[in-house]
C-alpha cells in the first residue's frame, strides 16, 4: 500500500514537472508578440466627454511605446540589461506618451529598441531581436525595432519611436509599413533618454496612413489647415542609383501613381548630389579639414560622415560618464566606436552644426511652396539575420547617405511600402520642408491608395518583366556572337549563341547563327542538328536552309542538300547561292 501510494506522489510530481517544463516552452515560443515587447501594461484614456461634445480623437486606438520613453513607475531600459539595473523607475510619464492617452488611445506596453538606440538593425543580444513579420529571416530594422513589429503583426495600431539616424525610417522600410519622422523640434523630447539631441526626433508607426495622420494631429497640434496638393513632386535620381534593388522597381511606381493623381507636369527631377554641392558650402571645409583636399567624396557621402560624427560625440557627452562608471556589457560594434578616440575641437564643432544648419536652408529652399522630395528609404533590402552586411562599411555608407538628408536639414520625412521585391519589402520616402509636417501627412493621406496599388501593379508583371529581360540579355549575347563571327572567331561565336538560346530557347535566328559558326569550324552534324531546329522553329527561314543543304554536302547527303537548296528557293526565288549550289549539285549527281 505504502509503494503504491508513493509511486502515485512520483507520477503527481512527474506530471507538475511536465506541466511547468510545457509552460516554459509555451513562454519562449509565446514570446507571443514575436519578441516586439519588454513589458506588457495598459495605461487607459480618461472618460469620453458627454456629447455634444466631440470624442477623443484616437478613441479606441491602441498604441505602444520604444523603451526609451519615460512611463511613470517603469523602469526605461534603453535596450540595455545594465542600464535598466542601475536606473530608477521614472517619476512621471513622457508629456508625448500622456498626450495620446488623453487623446484617447490606450497604450498597451514597451518595446524593444537597439542597445541603447545606437544601431539601425534592429538586433538585441539583451532582450532578443523581434522577428520581422515582412521577412522573418532577415532584421527588422532600428533603432525602434519592437515599435515597428508591434505595428506590422497587428499588435497594436500604432507606435512610438526615436528616430536618430534611421530609427523610426529603416524600420518602417523593412517591415513594410509607414513610418513618420517629423521636423526637428516639432515633438517635444522630454522624458525620452537622448541619444543625439541634434538629430532625434520623436516619431511614429502605422499600416493605415489616416490613423498616421490623426497621431499626428495630435502630437504636433499644429492649427487647422486646407489640404493642399503637391505643386511639384521632385525625384531625386542620383539617390536612387544607390539602390541594390532595380531602380524602376520604386521609381516608376511613385512616377506612374503621381501622373496618374496629379499630372505629369507636377514631376521634376533633380541631381541631389550637385544641388547639395552649390547650396552646403560648409562640406568643402569639413573634407579639406580631414583630407587636406586630397581624396574626392560625394556630397551625400560626407554629410553622411558628418552625422556619424555628430551622433558620436553627442552620445558620448551624454553618456559616456555612465558608460566609464557601470562598465556594461556593451554590443562589440557599439563599445569600438564608443571608445575610440574622438578629438574634436570646437572649430570643428562649430562646423558640423554650420552643416546643419546650410542644409535646413537648402532643403526648405528646393522644397518651398509645397513641394516633396522622393528618395528610397534605404538603398538595400533588409540583410539577414546575424549576417556581417548589417555592419559593413559600404552598407552603412549607401544607407546614411541617404538617411542624412532628414536627420541633418531637420526636415520632415515619411516611409511609404511599396510591396515587396524577392520575398523583401520595398518603400520609399517622401520629405516635405521643415515645418511642412501636416502637409506631408496630407499627402500621404492622398497618394497612399495610388501608391499601393501601382506597387501591386509592378509586383503582380514581375514575371512577364523578368521574361522580357531574358529576352533582351539574349539580344545581347546574340549581337555579340555576330561580332565574333565578323571577327572570325567560331569557337567565341558558339559560345555566346549557346547562351542565346539558353536565355530563348525558341528563337530559330540563335540555331541558325550557331550552325553558321558550326559550319566554319568543320562541324557539319552539329550544324546540321541546328539548322534543322531552326526550320522546325520557323518554315520560312532561308538561311536555315541554305546553311543545311551546305552541312549535308559535306557530309554527302547530296540528295537532301539539293532539296534544302531548291527549298530555299521557293521561299526566296531570286537567292543567288541557292540557284548555283542546286544547279551544281544536280549537274554532278543527276
């Protein structure tokens, strides 16, 4: 009795070790919110007012924040384990976070963000990097990573982020959905950690540009304005040559859907690059400074250099103290730049913000009566997880050159999807002058249906558009075997006519032109074999048959030459080879 009694206490302990070994399991896979998550809350909006009165303008919206805001009684872990355990919670909530409550929305929890803001992949070693629902094999982008994938699986209708150098816009880009960074200054920063006081800015993500827009009514409160259309929407063509995607890929669906919704005449086009060198001075004397004139750089590319600088020395006046004191476990990426030697005298200071400054103006200047600028987002598709691209210098570069241009002028700028290209997403920005952030949100408002659906256009003719590049690759190599044949060499010729056909296979000018270079080499059954492809390709090539009846000659089917001959005749009555090769033949065999 006494062992069946305890072998009942051993299977009861098993099964309540079963239980808890599932619910472990269950918790690392519910990591439910697709890891998008620190914390779970809710902080509800006050009462609706009685009527007549309007509702709350975000009722029934609910939203979360990058754990980089301040939340009352929370601790903000700015996406570092060591920064969290030695800091307090905070005594009062972010005026931005508590704004939207009031508006109405319910916020429902924290998010993850890249350690310490810094980076734009979106990866976490602390707090795990959240799975880009648009692309789960590749990152998600940062620095506000969660708030991005929160929006983009449906977890909420919109979130908070900080945007330093990319962090609302890359991730908006790589999950595929709309991403709001507003003029400088335009949203207040209190309560929010600093990572670069220069160049953040308090932004927003959503999938529904209209909930975009009333977010944005309410952070920015700026005054009732007539919706105004675009008087001219400008493409930035040396921007988007820095692509590693096709470039008419993003370009001809923004410029089909602008023709479409506003006319042609409304498009310009603008090398960026030149307008930056004549209107941003302050760059030469930032390159003659490091270089001594001696190395020739694009002006993207250096204002790029210059907001890295900017970012670094700022971050480091914030929190380098911190950093020397704690010794955290820091990203092996982050500590190397944190720690590298960074002199600058004020001078150069100075210069970096004359930078800034020259290209607010320049900015506003090229975007002046309701103009918007259109630029990719970013030049590449998201690089796969744990991938070494993601911190390669050339990425970095193609991707701040880029992001730069809303960072350093200040000016507002939105990420639009736009479908995907090989199983990644694709968008592109459109910016709007500093202070232009209603207008801008207008116009999303507008062009977004048009948009996507010129975007579903382009992905859905992929196919046939692939087929006609094969077609075209297969021109080429074609019209290089003709050179080779004019430069008497066969065997080069073959080659290129071999990849011809591999490209089109049904193209009976490929088979005859190989047979010709067949026939000079002395191959006469190969050339036989590909004329005869040739004819069953197409009836009425006489080449085809010209060149058969000559490989079986040498062969000595002199019966079937003479018919290919007389053939070729019929087809071409005043064909001159044809006349003399059958006579000749009929004369020796008949």
């Amino acid at each position: 009795m006494a062992s069946s009694s305890a072998n009942l206490w051993v299977l009861l302990g098993l099964g309540l070790a079963g239980i808890l070994i599932m619910t472990r399991k269950l918790k690392k896979v519910v990591k439910a919110d697709l890891g998008a998550f620190v914390e779970r809350f809710q902080l509800l909006p006050p009462p609706q007012p009685a009527p007549p009165k309007a509702p709350h303008p975000l009722t029934g919206l609910s939203f979360a924040v990058s754990d980089i805001f301040d939340i009352d009684g929370f601790v903000t872990g700015f996406g570092n384990l060591d920064w969290a355990r030695t800091h307090e919670s905070a005594s009062r909530t972010s005026p931005v976070v508590s704004a939207l409550i009031e508006g109405g929305a319910t916020c429902v929890g924290k998010t993850v963000v890249d350690e310490m803001a810094y980076g734009i992949s979106g990866e976490n070693k602390h707090y795990g990097t959240p799975t880009n629902p648009a692309a789960p094999t590749r990152v998600p982008g940062g620095s506000s990573s969660g708030a991005a994938v929160a929006v983009a699986a449906d977890l909420v209708d919109f979130s908070l982020g900080i945007d330093t150098v990319g962090g609302v816009r890359v991730p908006a880009g790589y999950c595929g959905i709309i991403g709001f960074r507003p003029s400088h200054g335009a949203v207040s920063h209190m309560g929010i950690i600093p990572v670069s006081t220069s160049l953040d800015a308090v932004g927003w993500f959503a999938k529904d540009p209209n909930i975009l827009r009333r977010v944005g009514h309410v952070l920015l409160q700026v005054p009732f304005a007539v919706q105004r259309n675009p008087r001219n929407i400008i493409i930035a063509d040396d921007c988007f040559q820095l692509l590693k995607i096709p470039v008419d890929r993003v370009a001809q669906v923004v410029i089909k859907s602008i023709e479409k919704l506003f006319g042609r005449q409304v498009l310009k086009h603008e090398n960026l690059g030149d307008y930056l060198d004549s209107k941003v001075p302050s760059l030469k004397t930032f390159l003659s400074k490091k270089s001594n004139g001696e190395v020739k750089s694009s002006s993207m590319r250096l204002l790029a250099n210059v907001m890295q600088l900017m970012k670094r020395h700022e971050f480091k006046h914030n929190h380098e103290e911190w950093i020397n004191s704690v010794k955290p476990a820091l990203d092996p990426v982050i500590s190397a730049q944190i720690h590298e030697k960074l002199e600058m005298a004020d001078t150069e200071i100075e210069n970096c913000h004359a930078i800034r400054s020259e290209m607010r103006s320049a900015l506003n200047s090229l975007l002046k009566d309701d103009r918007i600028l259109v630029i990719p987002t970013i030049a590449d598709p998201p690089p796969k997880l744990g991938g070494e691209e993601i911190s390669s210098e050339d990425y970095l570069i193609r991707a701040f050159s880029l992001l730069s241009l809303a960072s350093m002028s200040g000016c507002c700028q939105v990420t639009v999807p736009l479908g995907s290209h090989d199983k990644c997403p694709v968008s592109v920005s459109l910016l709007a002058r500093h202070g232009g952030d209603r207008f801008l949100l207008d116009a999303v408002q507008t062009m977004f249906a048009s948009l996507q659906e010129q975007a579903d256009m382009a992905t859905k003719s992929k196919l046939s558009r692939n087929v006609v590049s094969q077609e075209t690759s297969a021109e080429i190599a074609k019209e290089k075997g003709n050179q080779a044949f004019k430069d008497k060499q066969w065997q080069k010729a073959i080659s290129l006519y071999t990849e011809a056909i591999k490209l089109s296979g049904n193209n009976a000018t490929y088979y005859s032109n190989r047979a010709a270079a067949y026939l000079e080499m002395g191959s006469f059954i190969q050339a036989e074999a590909d004329c005869t492809k040739a004819i069953n390709l197409d009836k009425k090539n006489v080449k085809a048959y010209l060149r058969r009846g000559t490989a079986r000659e040498m062969l000595g089917y002199y019966k079937e030459a003479i018919e290919d001959f007389r053939y070729a005749l019929v087809l071409e009555p005043t064909n001159k080879r044809a006349a003399l090769s059958a006579d000749r033949l009929t004369k020796l065999f008949q």
